[in-house]
C-alpha cells in the first residue's frame, strides 16, 4: 500500500523514505488518493519556491505537510486551491486537473474545498453567524430557518454557539481560527486545507484546535491537510507527514517514523537546531573578507 | 560612465514597471466591468456601497461647496465692481462652478476622502487574506467587492459634483445678495439667461462622471493590486491620492479643450 508514496520521483541525494514499521491508522487509505501532485514546480522571479514536488494525498485521514518557514507549504495549499498556477507540473484533485479548469469549473471544485487560513480571514463587516452563514447564501437557496439552524450547528461543533453575534474583532486569534473552521465546513467540504493553525496560539487554544482538527476529521470522514511547523501539535494528530524543505520533499512517512527518523533534514527540523542541513548563516562571502581585508561590495 | 548605465537602467525598470502597472489597470478593468451585471440580482450590495462612498463624503462636500461658492461671489464682486459689472457676479459663480469647480473640487475631495477609503478598505480585505477567503469559498471576489464599489463611486460622483455646485450657488447668492447687498432678482435672472443646460451643466456632468469612473478605477485597482503589508498599504493609499488628482486636473484640461472650444 505504501510503496506508491516511496515510488515517487523525488530528489535521491536528498530524500529519505522514513521506514514503514508502523500500520497505517483505519480509513488512511493511501490507494484512494484525493490529491495527485506530480513534478510540481514554482518560482517567484528567479527563487524557486517549489521544486519538483510528487506527492499522494488520500482521501481520508490527516496528512500534515512540516517544513520550517519560508519553503513554500502555504504556496503548495494555493496551489492545491488553484489560487497559483505552476511553472511545471500537474495538481489533479478528485481526478480533475485543477489548473486546466475553466473558472466556473474552477469555482465548482472549491466548493468541495474548505480552507483554514492563517489569519483566519473572516470578513471583519460580518458578525461570526454571518461569516458562517456566507458560504451557504452565496451557494444555495436554503430558508433563512435552515440557514439559521445549520449555521449554529456548525458553530456548536467549534464551541462557538454562544459567539454567534459577536463581530471578528471582538474574538482572540483562536476564536477567529475555530469560526473560520466552521465556515469552511459550512457547505459538507469533502476536504479541508489547514494553513498554520497553530501558530501564535497559546497552549490552550492549542490543544482546542488539535482536538477540533481531529474530531471534525473523524466525524466528516474527510481529507484535513495541515500546514504547520508546530512539531508536536502537528505529529500528535496527523496519520502522515511529509517534511519539505527549500520547495523539495526531505522525508515522508507516519509521526513515529518521523520521531525516531535518522535523516539529518528530519531530526534538524524536529529537534529544533539552529545549524544543519538549513543553515543557520544566510549565504555570504566569507567573515574576513568581509570585515578583514574590506575585498566585497558591500 | 557606470554611473550614467545604472542611471539608464534604473530608469528603464521604473519605466517598465509603470508599463506593467498600467497594463495590469486595464485588466483589471476588463474583469471588472463584465462583473457589473451582478448588481442587477443584488441590488442590495450597491446600496450599501453607495452609502458608503457617496452619502458619507456628502459633509465634506456640502461644507467645501459652499466656502467654494462664497468665496467666489467675494471674488468675482471685487473683481467686476470697479467696471459696475456687479450684476454679473451671479454669472461668474454659476458659471465657474457648473462647468469646473464642481467637477473638479468634488472630484479631488473625492479622491481624498472616498478613493483613499476604498483603497484602505480593499487593500486591508487582501492583506488580511479576506480575498483569498472569499476566492476558496468559490465566491469572485471581483464581483462581490470591486464591482458594487466601483459602480458607486462612479454613479455617486455627479451626483455629489451636482450638490457641490447647488451648495455652491447659494454660497454665491448669501455672499451677493445678503452680505453684499446685490439684488436678489438682478442676481437669479443673470444666471439663468447665461447659462446653458446642455453647454454648461450637461457638459459639467459628463465631466463629473468621466471623473468619477477615473478616480474610482485608480482607486479599486490601488487597492487589489497593492503589496498586502503595511507599507505597500500606505503607499497605495497615497498612490490613488497623487495619481487621481493628477488624472483629474489633466483630463479636465482636455475635456475643457474638447467641450468648450468655439
């Protein structure tokens, strides 16, 4: 079942297949792949961003894509979201080719699509119930009553019922994260992008957002991709972890393998070290001649 | 000699740059103005921006309109008074105001007060990723917030230019008649036989309007396409500001030329 993932074409000097010792957990089905990514690269100007990324996504289950900042994770959601479009490459999701879909196709498919954005994104002139409630006016022609009913619905599910009224500002940064995971989950998404949910929460809005990532997950039965550098937040809820680092995959597998990986890209990444694989100097001429014998343009 | 070639070249990518830019306006503009015909199943969301930037910039225009209008009648009396012109102060107020003044002072308040708005408004909404959010709910962010923004700002601003000019004339008439002592009958009777409907005040609208579709492009197209932080946020701000007044004062000088030319 997992030789597909480690079949992938992906940087052989660089990758390591983190062993497969652990049983994949129920429903993680890496056969029913929802999200097909094949040599996906992207560039801003002349920094490439994303360089050559394979990658299978099932349709069930949790797969949190880590890296440290700045190496292209929330650039792969909004490539996945078709918010970008790629230099190379193809992203095809539940069989469509979300890059070679008219926009009404296009639009058509994100309404089968949630995403969590870092910020939240709530539209600050809406009240939390109106947040929620946007999706489902702007997409169907539901009564106000049903509106109203699942609307609260989804906002129990977050904890929330009691916010409804509230507007975006008067919620703390995990409030506004747990109102923006009801909004996506308003129209029944058949997956649901995390981009950095974690971070800049406190322990407690933490541990609010795991639990709320893994239950929703269990109870929709969906696809969750988490974007996330929070290492042990992330490994505590995901059934699969890719680790990428400058726009390349470095290792994928389950949390336990990840834990216990002996590849330097993962135990740098994992353990936190300043020096490793990423180095902690950004590239320059070298400290004497620089300081010393003046030789650079400064 | 490396100097003039840095010189050259930075010259040539800000010129590029501006290209690019004003490329990127008409596309925009291009996506834009198909997206209008959303307004007619929701009416709703042009009513609301319609109060936005067109009843909230109406004190700023009634005040300025009507300082405009005094000012002038002041002027104008000193001016004619030495030939016993005064009589005509009526003409020169009404005159001024319907076919520049009003156009264009509404126009540049316009920009300061409502286009700077937009620009905020729609800049923050990207910064703070609320149009992405809106484009991965499967919503057009182009027909949901440009569209019903651009369409007010554009059928707000005659409307605001024909207030500012109403405001104006009387201004006028206190300044002339109540504070000057000019007669009230010699003052409305010079104004209507010198002015035009078409020549003067239909001319005036068009202006207005040819204004206000300017404006408020520069201001949406600011707003969409600035850098989403704060700096790239102030500098959009200021952008609609300098660029708006500058479009506004430059067309007005070729709409006077092709409208008013004997």
């Amino acid at each position: 079942m997992h030789k597909k993932v480690q079949a992938l074409t992906i940087p052989a000097q660089r990758i390591k297949i983190i062993p497969d010792s652990h049983p994949l957990p129920k429903g993680h089905d890496l056969s029913d792949t929802l999200i097909k990514i094949r040599g996906l690269k992207f560039s801003r100007g002349e920094r490439m961003i994303i360089d050559g990324i394979d990658m299978d996504i099932p349709r069930k289950g949790i797969t949190a894509i880590m890296g440290p900042s700045g190496t292209g994770k929330t650039t792969l959601l909004k490539l996945i979201g078709g918010q970008l479009h790629p230099d190379a490459g193809s992203i095809e999701v539940d069989g469509q080719n979300v890059h070679k879909l008219k926009t009404s196709q296009l639009y058509a498919l994100r309404k089968r699509m949630g995403m969590l954005f870092q910020s939240g994104a709530l539209l600050t002139d809406l009240s939390v119930f109106e947040n929620v409630a946007y999706p489902l006016r702007e997409h169907t022609r539901l009564s106000e009553g049903l509106i109203r009913q699942l609307v609260l619905l989804k906002l129990n599910a977050v904890g929330l019922r009691g916010a409804a009224q509230l507007m975006p500002s008067e919620l703390s940064g995990g409030m506004a994260r747990r109102v923006a995971m009801a909004r996506a989950i308003s129209l029944d998404p058949m997956m649901i992008m995390y981009d950095e949910p974690f971070t800049g929460q406190d322990p407690i809005s933490k541990g609010v957002l795991v639990k709320l990532i893994r239950e929703l997950n269990n109870v929709l039965d969906i696809c969750s991709i988490v974007v996330s550098h929070d290492v042990q937040e992330t490994l505590s809820i995901a059934d699969y972890v890719y680790v990428i680092s400058d726009g390349e995959i470095v290792g994928h597998g389950r949390p336990e393998d990840c834990k216990v990986s002996d590849s330097e890209w993962i135990r740098q990444f994992i353990d936190g070290l300043a020096d490793g694989p990423v180095p902690f100097h950004y590239p320059a001429e070298s400290v004497l001649d620089d300081l010393i014998t003046g030789n650079t343009k400064s | 000699m490396m100097l003039l070639f840095d010189k050259l070249q930075s010259l040539g990518h800000s010129s590029l740059t501006s290209l690019q830019r004003l490329g990127r306006g008409h596309v925009f503009l291009m996506q834009v103005l198909p997206a209008m015909e959303g307004m007619l199943f929701r009416p709703g969301l042009l009513i609301r921006q319609m109060y936005s930037v067109g009843v909230l910039t109406l004190l700023i225009i009634v005040v300025a309109g009507l300082f405009v209008g005094m000012v002038m009648a002041l002027q104008s009396y000193y001016a004619l008074v030495d030939f016993g012109a005064e009589d005509s102060v009526s003409v020169m107020v009404v005159l001024s105001l319907l076919r520049e003044l009003g156009p264009v002072v509404t126009a540049l308040l316009f920009a300061g007060r409502a286009g700077s708005a937009l620009t905020a408004e729609i800049g923050l909404m990207k910064a703070t990723e609320q149009l992405s959010g809106m484009e991965m709910m499967a919503v057009n962010p182009i027909e949901r917030v440009i569209a019903p923004r651009f369409l007010a700002g554009f059928l707000s601003m005659p409307l605001l230019a024909a207030i500012f000019s109403a405001v104006g004339v009387m201004g006028g008439y206190l300044v002339a008649v109540e504070l000057l002592g000019l007669d009230a009958g010699a003052f409305w009777s010079q104004a209507v036989s010198n002015v035009d409907l078409y020549h003067d005040l239909g001319n005036g609208m068009i202006k207005s309007a040819v204004f206000g579709f300017v404006v408020v492009w520069i201001a949406v197209f600011e707003g969409y396409d600035c850098v989403p932080t704060s700096d790239g946020l102030g500098k959009a701000t200021t952008r609609t500001v300098v660029h708006s007044s500058l479009a506004v004062l430059g067309l007005d000088f070729v709409l006077t030329a092709l409208m008013f030319s004997e």
